[in-house]
C-alpha cells in the first residue's frame, strides 16, 4: 500500500489532529454537535502546521479543498443529508487529503462509518450506556453522530499516512 500523503506531513499533524479528532466524536456523542471552535482550530491547525509540512504550492492548492468540500457539504447540508457541524468538519478536514488519496479516503470513511454506528449502536444497548447516560446521542433514532466516523477516518487517514505516506 502506498499513499501520496508525504509520511513526513502526517507525522506533523497527526499530534495536533489525532486528540481534535478524538474530542469532535465525544463531543458529537455527547451533545450531537460538533463544537465551531473544534472546525476552526483544526482549520487552523492545517493553516499554521501546513506551512511547516509541507511545500508552498502543495499547501496552497489544499487550501482550494476547503472550498470545494464546503460547498457540496452546504448542498448537502441544505437537502437534509448531513448536519452543518458535519460539512464543517469536513471541509475542515479536506485540505490535510491528498486528492489522489481520495479513494483510499472513502474506504476508509465507508469502513469507519460502519464500525461507528455499529460500535454506538451496541454501546447504547450495553451497560456502558450507563456510564454516560445523559449523551444526546443514545435517543436520536436514525441520526448518528457523524463526528464519530468524521474524526475516525481522518485520524485513520493521517496514521496510515504516518505508516505508508511517501
């Protein structure tokens, strides 16, 4: 397996990205909101951590990422299909993804997607429910915390990164 990720960039952001990622999913558990700050900081972590990573033009045409998430999300956001927290995320997330890497990122979503609403579902029928009874997220029927798998993949994303990067 190879990723067009350099190694070198996942490795610095990974350490700023990883507990981000890990705080969105609980917070997305807890309250079924991904928190604005959560978006910007990561916004801002690709932003100051970027110009270290990686080269200028990359850098800069990731930032176009951004853009292009953000708008399919507001359309999807507008028809019902996700949360506004969710295509925030999202593009919050894009430009750290290599657009050849984008395929092995949808495997990657589709997997994390499935272990997260599988893992939540059984979570909220087994007694680990009742060490966080109050999470919004238990009582919602259909709607998941999309947080979970969001944070899931980019984080998986950057650690394979880390491990098959170029």
């Amino acid at each position: 397996m190879s990723m067009d990720i350099p190694a070198s960039a996942a490795l610095w952001f990974a350490p700023f990205v990883l507990p981000l990622s890990f705080f969105v999913a609980w917070s997305d558990m807890r309250a079924m909101r991904i928190p604005n700050g959560s978006v910007i900081a990561l916004l801002a972590i690709y932003l100051v951590v970027g110009l270290i990573a990686l080269p200028l033009p990359i850098y800069a045409w990731h930032l176009l990422h951004v853009l292009v998430v953000l708008l399919v999300g507001m359309v999807l956001n507008a028809g019902g299909l996700i949360g506004a927290g969710d295509a925030k995320f999202a593009a919050a997330s894009a430009p750290f993804v290599f657009l050849s890497d984008v395929r092995f990122l949808m495997a990657i979503f589709a997997a994390t997607l499935l272990a997260a609403w599988v893992t939540h579902r059984l979570a909220k029928y087994s007694p680990i429910r009742r060490l966080v009874p109050d999470w919004e997220s238990w009582d919602q029927g259909w709607d998941f915390p999309m947080g979970l798998a969001l944070g899931g993949a980019l984080s998986l994303y950057l650690i394979l990164g880390c491990l098959y990067g170029a």
